[in-house]
C-alpha cells in the first residue's frame, strides 16, 4: 500500500516538474521568436535606409557628413546582437536619421518627390511595427524572468539551466515611442 502512495507522489512531481519545465520552453521559444519577429523588421529598415539616403542625395548631396553618419549607424543597427546592443544601436541610429530629416526640411522640391514620400511612408510603418513588436517582445520576456524568479518554477529553471533574457530597452524615455518622421507642414 504505501508502495503505490510513494509511486502517486513520485507520478505526481514527475508531471508537475514536466509541466512547469513544458512551460518554460514554451516562454523561451516565444521569446526567441519575438525577438527574430524584431530582428525582420530592423532589416527592412536598415534595407530602407539607403534608398532614403539615395533619394536625399540627389537634392543635396554635399551633406556628406550627414550620410556617412547613418551609414555607419545603419551598419552598428545590423551587427547588433542583443537586445541591448540592438537598443544602443537604434538610438544612435535614431538620432542620425534626425540629422537626415533636418537635411530634407531644407529642400521643399525633395519633400514633394512621390519616391521619397513612398519611403518615408515605409519607414513610419515600419516604426510603428518595430514598436509594436518590441513591447510584444518585452511582455513575453516580462513572462519568462517572472516565471524563472518565482518559486517553486525557479527549482526546475536551475535545474535545466533556463536563464532570462534581455529586455530590448531604449536608452532614452524619448526613443520609447517610434520617431515620427512626416515633413508636411
């Protein structure tokens, strides 16, 4: 009889620690996703740029220290690897696409040019996406740290090596809200 007590238990904490360790591995995947999910969308961005810097150029190509600011920004966004680094990376990247956009305030004619403002339209989607997916991406990880941290899940968490993740945090309260980039006045 207390044979099949101990084999109850033994059954019973081989399920939970299957299911909470289930659980886990569901977080970590979602995480993992969100974040390639981030990682698309920086592409497309970073992809996006130097057609805007192209289209810029044409009305006022002796800004050349303004294009090799965001050429060098574009390229730290893309060998970005963390969710830190990549945080960085946008601010500096953020802050040079500004430099862009004060360069075309100056030239009414590139305002108007149909190219340019199908680019500017991608790029404002664009941003509104990455944010969208960054805080997707910060809940799911907000998930995961909660559930390694609280007891008795943090047994199991340790005991397979599940660690937290970064969150994809924006240095400054500014960047926390995607730029906006219209140039009608």
């Amino acid at each position: 009889m207390i044979g099949f007590v101990v084999l109850g238990v033994l059954v019973i904490l081989f399920v939970w620690v299957a299911a909470t360790y289930n659980r886990l591995v569901r977080l970590q995947v979602r995480a993992e996703a969100a974040w390639r999910d981030i990682d698309t969308l920086l592409r497309k961005r970073a992809d996006l740029i130097p057609n805007l810097v192209e289209t810029v150029k044409g009305y006022a190509g002796h800004e050349r220290e303004v294009f090799e600011k965001v050429a060098e920004a574009r390229s730290a966004s893309l060998r970005a690897g963390t969710p830190r680094e990549q945080g960085e990376a946008d601010n500096f990247l953020q802050e040079t696409l500004k430099s862009l956009f004060a360069v075309v305030e100056n030239y009414p004619e590139l305002k108007a040019n149909q190219n340019f403002l199908e680019l500017q339209q991608s790029l404002e989607e664009l941003e509104t996406e990455i944010a969208r997916s960054r805080r997707y991406y910060n809940a799911v990880v907000r998930d995961l740290n909660t559930k390694i941290q609280v007891f008795p899940s943090n047994l199991i968490a340790n005991l397979f090596g599940i660690r937290e993740r970064d969150f994809y945090t924006l240095p400054s309260e500014e960047m926390q809200e995607p730029p906006e980039v219209s140039f009608t006045r």
